[in-house]
C-alpha cells in the first residue's frame, strides 16, 4: 500500500561481489535497490537521502505539529494549509537544497530525480508518518538535516558579502524546530515547582510540555493551557505519540524531550560557563523576548554539536562569519514571533503572499529579518540607514493585544530598530522632481559643489584661488577640486565631506569610495544620466529608497521665473513622493520690486488686494502644504498708514518698537565699529507684526485657506558675498518674540518654526510648551550636526514628549536625503533610547507598539496630526 522509493536500500559494492543479475537497472528498479560501486557514490546518496528526503522532513513536521496537523499523509488533501506547506517545501528545495547539493558536486538532474521521488511519496494519501514522531530529537536533527544545507551555502557560494544565499525557508525550518522544544512556561523557577507539580515531575524524566499554535489564537492564556496539563481533565483525548511522550489537541499542549546542554555565561561579563538545558534558555524568553533578547540562545543553540552545528563556520573568513549573523538574526526574529503567538503557518502565509519585508516570498534573503543593529553599533558613531522591520503591526510582538511589556535590556534595540524602519516625512527641503529640469539637483558633482562643502574649501584654498576664479570653472572642475582638497589632501571628517562618503556606500559604491576613484563614481550616475529623464527619475526613486523617505516638501518661489514656468501655463506632472510649499520671501522682506514685478509680469496690479489673490491663484496651483519665509537677519517691514499700494514698502531694518520687548536682540553681533559695514549688519530678525503685506496679505490668506506659515529664522544673508550661497551666516541671536506675539495675533493660523542659532532652541521649546498653534521642526542648517542634533533632540524631548518633528533634511541635492536621514536616525535612536530608559527607571513600562508610534510621530506623524489641527 506503499508506494517503493526510487531507492529503498542502496547498497555500496566496492569489491564486485554481488550476483550480476543484480546490476541490471530493471532489477534494481523493481525492488528499490541501487548498487553503488565507490564510497563517493555511497557519501553522495547519504547526502541526498538527509538533505532531501530527512532534511525536509524535519522541515516541515515541526510546523504541521504545532498547527496540530498530525501526520505528514494530510500533505495529500486541498485545504491552503497544505497547499501552503507544500509551497514551502519546493521553495526550499529549489532555492537551498539544490543549490547546496550542487556545491558538493551531485548532479542537478540525480537531485532532481531524488525530489520528486520523494515529493510524490510526500503527497500520497496512503504514505505518512505521524508529525509529532518525527519531531523526536528535533533539536539534534537540525543540525543532521539541516545545517549540512547552511554550511555547503555559505562556504560554496560566490555571493557577494551584501547578497546572504541563505534565505527565510531556511531560516523558517531552524525557528520551527526551536519553537517546538520551548517549554509553556520558565518551569524551572522554584515559584513554577509548586504551581505546575505534574509538569515540574515530567521535567525530572526529562519530559516538556509545550503548546500549540491554535491554542493561543482561541483565546487561552500559557497558565490555563499548563494547569489543564497539570489537571488533565480531557484524559480521553491525550495520544501517546511516542515512548513516555503525548499531545492533547483539545487542551492545547504536548510533550517531548530535549537533550542539548548549553554552555552559557549567565552575563556577557561572567567569567566562567556553565552548562544549561537549551530549553530552560527558551522557557525564560516566552513572555516578553523580543529578536534581540532571542539572539545569545539561538546563536549558542545553531553552533552547539548537539543541536544546528554551525561551529566549524566560525573558523572560517569575515565573509561567511557574517552570512552566519545574519541567519542568526533570521532565525531570532521569527522564532520571536512564533513564542509571542504568531502561528507559523501565519508566517509562512505572510511570505508566500509577498507581505511586509517579503518582497521575494519565500526565496527572500534572511538579511531582511535583522531587527535592529548589533549591540556594539547601537549609537550615533554610524549611519542608522533605512531598513524595513520586520515585525508587522499585526505580530503578537508589539504588545498591542497581549500588553507584551519590552524588557529594559531590549529598548536601544528596539528603539534602534524602529528608527531605522520609520518612513519619515520630511518636511522642508529645497529639492525638485526630475520633471523640473535642471532645477532637480542631483549626481557627484552637485554633492562636492554644494556650498557646505565650497564654504569649507575656501578655508584652506590657495591664495591664488579666488571665489571669482573658482565660480567661473566648470561644474565638474570645481568638483574635481574640491574632492582633492577635501577627501584625497585631508580626511573627510567634517559632517558635509562625511555626508558624501555615507551618501556614495548607501548607493552601493564601496569599493569606489575605499579607492577614492571619483572617475567610477562618476560613471555609475552617468548610467542614470545617460537615459535623460527616466533615468533621472529611476534616481529619485532609487534615493527614496534607500533613504526612506515617504515625501518631501519642496520650496517652490513664484516670484523666480526659472521656477514659475514649470508651473505655469501648465503645471508639470510630478509624482506624490513632492509636495509643494509656497515661498513668500519677498512679502515678509518687503522686497517691492520682486514683488511689482511679480505681479505685473502676471497680470496683476500692484494694490494689496491683487497681492492676495496672486497667492490664492497661486495655491490654486500648487496645492502648497503651507506658506513659507526665511527671515532676513535685519527684517522688518514698515507700516502702510492705510495705503493699499507697494509705494510705501521698504526695507527699513530694526521695528524699534519690537526692540523694547522683552528678549529682544541688542548689538550681540559685534559689527558695531565695523568701517564700512552697513547700519543693518548688526540687526536681528526682528518681525514687524505691523506690516500691512502681514496683516493684510499673508495671514488673511493662510486664514482663508487654512494654512500654516512656516518660518526659518535667524539666517544671515551674504556674510561673504563673494562666496555666493556659501557665504551665508547665521545671527547670534534671532528675536522670538515676535513668533510669540504672531501666535498671540493670529491664533486661527498654525505655525511651523525652525531657529538657525544654537543659543535661540530653549526658547523656542518653551514657546512650543505655550501655543497650540506652533510646531517646531528639525534642526536647520548650522544646527545639522550630529552634536547638535543630539542636544536639541534631547531638549525637545524633556520639554515637548512627542509634539514636534525632530528633523528635516534641508536637502538641496537629491542625493542628500541618504545621508542627512541616516546620520540623524542614528543621533535620534540614540537621544530616545536613553529617554525610554530613564522612564522605565522610573516605573513606566512600553509595549513595542507604542515606541513604534512615537517614533513615527516624531519623524512625520506629529506634522501630519498638526496639519490636519484646523484651528478656524
């Protein structure tokens, strides 16, 4: 009633002894026997017969087991379970056992033959064993059958050291096999002894009591499931599965045996090991392990002998030692969903259908399952680079459902973790999409000329390099220059030439970077360039990704003609990963001949009502999220005394009424005696809450419209003119108080505010402590350092919890994004780290859920709440 194996018995005949009537393939093909003449032919069926036949079995049993599908023949029926499972084991098969079959020189088509054989075996309704059999010695059968697998992989693959061969099947096969040998509970404990007496007698025979997946999802709780063990009150449905060992479906649990002895320090500072039952390690991760806590027990459990034997990997080069972290991680993260109460066939389901990190399904790379960083890189000292998580929102990990607490010893992890895969907002930059032509600023040679970096090369330049001299050179030529200077002549350890070497490895150019070829680097943007407008599209899609960022907000100035014909008479298409920001400069400067010519070169007259409706017809166009100004270092605007032309607009320099206020800015500049240094040098951002282009223009316009103003203050324009944008400064001191006294004005208009001077951040917090209406944003410009990021994160933090947005890039260069969000994910991660320490020191308590929803509002969901805020 069995269907025979191609090779039932293979018998190895060195010497030629056997009959020659047994030689025949029709002989050996009747009875299931293959004679093997060699003892490589003989090594070559045993590794088919483990790899293939053993190996996938142990694959699959542990997951039908605790998905209390009892013997392996149900493989045969309909139901997607099944078919899921199966779907599983070829994916297995096509993308781990036959490619590591292969390294050890068997032929594909003998692989292949060997499969299908036992596939149909597998598949037959009348062929079967029970599941729960074969689970016996699952941990020690890991290694037997399945480590063999991992090791061919690792050390026969041509892989590059960013391409694991090792991918989530297999990763899914190791995970099942420990979830199996958990215990329901940490039985070893003293206090579990007297709570649990059938369970704490059954361990001293060596016997454990797990439970099954559908016991969980049905709402029982690992306590009843261990006391209905203990009470056996469904004595009628318990099966005895093996010797001494049985289930029972209806009460959820199981028993089985485990024998892999651990050697384990019982800290990484203890100085001596002991030895530790591998499942009285797992017992204490049931109730609150999340990947990383998992990650000292799997790792001690794939190396031991006993259980996956991957020990031999460790001698061998920095390659395969970390193709082997990654699996560790792999196996860590899913075996942690599995003990929180995600049920496997949920996983498997979650890969097959492509879902969260899968993007390959089940042939997915195990480096998508990391969750977090390593403990030793878990600070700001590197880039924190966007990665998704994988741990869905619907995972029993996030405590949302079951109030899973995070342990102390998890939260930089975790909080690592969260940051690194939080798609973020960023709210103000000055990029523009690729359909703008030569104003998407993008490539090698824009990131070396940004002026950060001319600004720092003019420091130490020839005297014989002029800025004159230098802005006449070529785009490339300027760059050429300053990446001599700045990355071959000295070390790029300021935070811009860092942003280029972070921004170039992000996009993959390593090796090109470590060479310092700039030609190469060179040559790999041309192969975007080269396509024209696809190409320069397939970029900005490429940045987007790996800097993860969900959009971007433009800086769009309809007073710049090079700009304003984009928009108009046709407004370019460009994807939902832009969107626009109305820049309205020239009204807050009082700059009346940008403004006159503005609005005649439109068609409008240049009363203060026709001001208006240029920016209504403008927000008809652009859809902006919000207004927005970068305020001059000497603004202020005069009154109109009621006149509704431009006439009387000027630039007048300091409002002297606003300098009697208190916190005003008084000569902290020092340019007092400077000859020859305008009167205007010395005078701080100074708002004339007066204006009639304020009163009457702008704010009616936000308030009808129900937009925000978002303001940048205390920059210095032209420090340096010769130095063009790289000129620009930065004010001492930049007055908040006319912020404050416009929250106080205009209560129905948000306002979104950055400050340029380090000195001017503690004010602003406590401003934001006092008015609804404002929302600081980022650390802008000279404050986009790692230190600084830090101090101010901090501070925003202690003063505000989660009601800002804690940074915005800024970015001029597309490019940019990679490096200004990894840098600062890392500085954030690190800042909230330490804050959910210091709560948990003080008794609070956080389920994963809940970090994952601070952190994203603090990288775009506390922009997004206060936006939609409408305050009219």
């Amino acid at each position: 009633c069995e269907p025979l194996p191609m090779k039932a018995l293979v018998i190895c005949d060195e010497g030629r002894d056997l009959p020659k009537w047994m030689e025949s393939e029709d002989v050996q093909k009747e009875f299931g026997v293959k004679i093997r003449h060699s003892a490589k032919e003989l090594a070559s069926d045993i590794v088919l017969k483990l790899r293939i036949a053993n190996g996938t079995h142990t694959a699959v049993a542990h997951v039908m087991a605790l998905s209390s599908l009892l013997n392996t023949d149900s493989l045969s029926n309909s139901p997607s379970s099944n078919r899921l499972l199966l779907t599983y084991l070829d994916t297995l098969f096509q993308t781990q056992i036959l490619p590591a079959s292969t390294i050890e020189g068997i032929t594909p088509e003998e692989i292949l033959a060997t499969w299908q054989d036992w596939r149909q075996r597998l598949i037959h309704p009348h062929f079967g064993l029970s599941t729960f059999f074969i689970t016996q010695n699952g941990a020690a059968k890991g290694g037997i059958r399945l480590g063999p697998t991992v090791k061919s992989l690792v050390r026969g693959s041509s892989c590059p050291r960013n391409k694991n061969p090792l991918n989530v099947s297999l990763a899914f096969a190791m995970a099942a096999i420990l979830r199996f040998v958990t215990p329901i509970a940490d039985c070893f404990s003293k206090s579990a002894i007297g709570q649990y007496p059938a369970i704490s007698e059954k361990m001293q025979s060596g016997i454990y009591v797990g439970w099954l997946d559908d016991s969980l999802a049905s709402g029982k709780s690992r306590d009843s499931i261990a006391n209905s063990h203990s009470m056996e009150s469904s004595a009628q449905d318990t099966v005895n599965y093996a010797d001494g060992l049985r289930y029972n479906l209806s009460e959820g649990w199981y028993e089985f045996r485990c024998d892999c002895p651990i050697k384990w320090k019982s800290s990484p500072s203890a100085q001596s090991e002991v030895e530790v039952p591998l499942q009285e390690l797992l017992s204490k991760l049931v109730r609150s392990g999340q990947p990383c806590s998992c990650g000292r027990v799997v790792r001690s459990y794939l190396l031991h002998p006993q259980g996956g034997d991957l020990g031999s990997l460790l001698d061998e080069d920095e390659k395969i030692a970390g193709f082997l972290d990654e699996f560790v991680c792999a196996v860590s993260t899913l075996y942690a969903r599995m003990v929180s109460g995600d049920k496997g066939l949920d996983l498997l389901q979650e890969m097959t259908e492509e879902k969260h990190v899968y993007k390959n399904g089940l042939a997915t790379s195990c480096i998508v399952l990391m969750d977090g960083v390593a403990s030793t890189k878990q600070n700001d000292l590197q880039p924190l680079r966007y990665r998704l998580c994988p741990i869905p929102y619907s995972s029993n990990l996030m405590g949302s459902i079951n109030n899973r607490k995070v342990n102390e010893s998890d939260i930089r992890s975790i909080v690592f973790s969260e940051v690194s895969s939080a798609h973020v907002i960023d709210l103000h930059t000055h990029l523009l999409p690729p359909s703008h032509g030569a104003l998407c600023l993008w490539g090698i040679d824009e990131l070396l000329t940004y002026h950060y970096l001319v600004a720092e090369y003019f420091m130490t330049a020839p005297a014989d390099v002029t800025p004159q001299g230098f802005y006449a050179m070529s785009k490339k030529d300027q760059a050429d220059l300053i990446w001599d200077a700045l990355f071959v002549k000295r070390s790029p350890i300021s935070e811009a030439t860092r942003g280029v070497i972070t921004t170039l490895v992000g996009l993959g150019l390593d090796s090109h970077v470590k060479n310092c070829d700039l030609q190469a680097i060179r040559e790999f943007y041309d192969s975007f360039r080269n396509d024209g407008l696809s190409g320069a599209e397939r970029f900005c899609e490429l940045v987007y990704q790996v800097s993860g960022v969900r959009y971007a907000v433009m800086t769009n100035i309809p007073f710049d003609s090079n700009e304003s014909r984009h928009w108009r008479p046709k407004k370019k298409e460009y994807p939902d990963t832009f969107k626009s920001a109305l820049r309205v400069d020239p009204l807050l400067a009082g700059d009346k001949e940008t403004i006159e010519t503005a609005l005649k070169s439109a068609g409008y007259g240049t009363t203060l009502a026709d001001a208006r409706q240029y920016l209504h017809d403008w927000c008809d166009t652009m859809k902006p999220e919000y207004m927005m100004a970068s305020t001059p270092h000497d603004f202020s605007l005069s009154p109109l005394e009621g006149r509704g032309t431009l006439a009387g607009v000027k630039k007048s320099g300091i409002d002297e009424k606003a300098m009697q206020s208190p916190f005003a800015f008084t000569d902290l500049t020092g340019n007092k005696d400077c000859e020859g240094c305008e009167e205007t040098d010395d005078m701080p951002s100074v708002i004339n809450e007066s204006s009639n282009f304020l009163t009457q223009v702008l704010m009616p316009v936000c308030e009808e419209r129900d937009l925000p103003l978002a303001l940048k203050i205390g920059a210095h324009r032209g420090v340096n003119p010769e130095l063009r944008t790289a000129g620009d400064g930065i004010v001492a001191f930049a007055d908040t108080e006319s912020l404050s006294r416009l929250c106080a004005r205009f209560p129905k208009v948000r306002f979104l505010a950055t400050f340029l001077s380090r000195v001017n951040q503690h004010e602003a917090c406590v401003l934001a402590n006092k008015w609804r209406n404002l929302h600081l944003y980022g650390c802008w410009w000279y404050c986009n350092n790692p230190s600084i990021i830090h101090e101010i994160t901090s501070m925003r933090v202690e003063m505000l919890g989660t009601a800002f947005t804690s940074q915005h890039s800024d970015a001029r260069v597309m490019d940019q994004l990679i490096y200004k969000w990894s840098h600062s994910r890392a500085v954030i991660a690190d800042v909230l780290a330490k804050e959910y320490e210091k709560v948990l020191n003080s008794g609070w308590s956080f389920t994963r859920a809940e970090i994952r929803r601070d952190v994203r509002r603090l990288l775009g969901g506390s922009y997004e709440e206060f936006m939609k805020k409408s305050l009219t």
